[in-house]
C-alpha cells in the first residue's frame, strides 16, 4: 500500500499523496481470464493560466459534467510564484468505478503547457499501478516556464480496466 510519501525525481520535487487502497503491482487481479481493455484517458477538466510579467497571474479550470466515467480525472496547473518562471502541475484521480483500474507502469501523465506556438510537456508521475474501486491519488511536479503568455493545459493517461 501507498500512504503520503515525499519523491525526489530528476525534474524537482514531485509530491506523492494517495488515498484508500493503491496497490503497485504490475499482476492482473486473480481469476482474471481476459486481457482488460487499455485506453487512452483524458482529463474531466479543462485548465489554463496566465503568466505575465507584472506578476498579475492567474490559473483557471473548468469541468466538463461527466455521468458514467469510470475515472475521474482532472489536471491542474499554476502560475509561478512572483521571483521564479516554475509553475506547478498538479494531476488528481478517483477509480468511480467497483473494480480496480490498472496503470501500465506506474500512472503517467504528461501535461502539454501550451503558450501560442511554443509547448513544453511536465511528466507528472507516481508509483501505483493499481488504484482499487473508490480509492484516489494525486500527485503534482514542478516545471520552468519559457516565457511570459497565457498557458492553456492538456494532458492524457493510459489504463486498463479490469
């Protein structure tokens, strides 16, 4: 099981929090005869922010009403604090549904930054590779920033449900 933990990885400081049951193991649930479905997730939200030199920032985000998905999941980003060009990348998931989902080698989740033409991608990570029926886990990761702008923000995770 994963509690709260603390994980220095080689982009910053990635703050690792979990809640309920998470499980890392890369094994399919016992009795499992077929191979679970992979898909490509997308997050319930859309985020944004603004980055401006006057240091007169501000984040965003909208969600977009989902009735019957089995994963909610939603991606947050921040402007940087006033002095520094690091924003922060925040992900957050809940299994809604009564079975575990499965996350091929830990979950993943690059977040694409957009600011006009010029993108940079934060891989935000974290060790579970099983999130249990009802159980959620968050986890974020620091990024520089090029330049000044408006940032619009995408991201996407691969899981298998079982």
């Amino acid at each position: 099981m994963i509690g709260a933990m603390k994980v220095r990885v080689a982009l910053g400081l990635m703050l690792v929090t979990s809640f309920g049951p998470v499980a890392v193991s890369h094994a399919l649930p016992a009795g499992s005869s077929t191979t679970p479905a992979v898909r490509v997730e997308y997050p319930d939200n859309g985020a944004s922010f603004s980055y401006n030199e006057n240091g007169m920032n501000g984040a965003a985000s909208s969600a977009l009403p989902q009735t019957d998905d089995p994963l909610s999941f939603y991606v947050y980003a921040f402007p940087p604090a006033p002095g520094t060009n690091v924003a922060l990348v925040r992900v957050s998931m809940v299994n809604t549904t009564s079975r575990d989902i499965h996350f091929p080698g830990g979950v993943r989740v690059p977040v694409v930054l957009r600011n006009g033409r010029q993108a940079l991608v934060a891989l935000v990570r974290h060790p579970a590779t099983t999130l249990a029926p009802g159980a959620g886990l968050e986890a974020e990761t620091t990024t520089p920033l090029r330049g000044f702008g408006q940032y619009s923000v995408s991201a996407l995770t691969v899981v298998r449900f079982a």
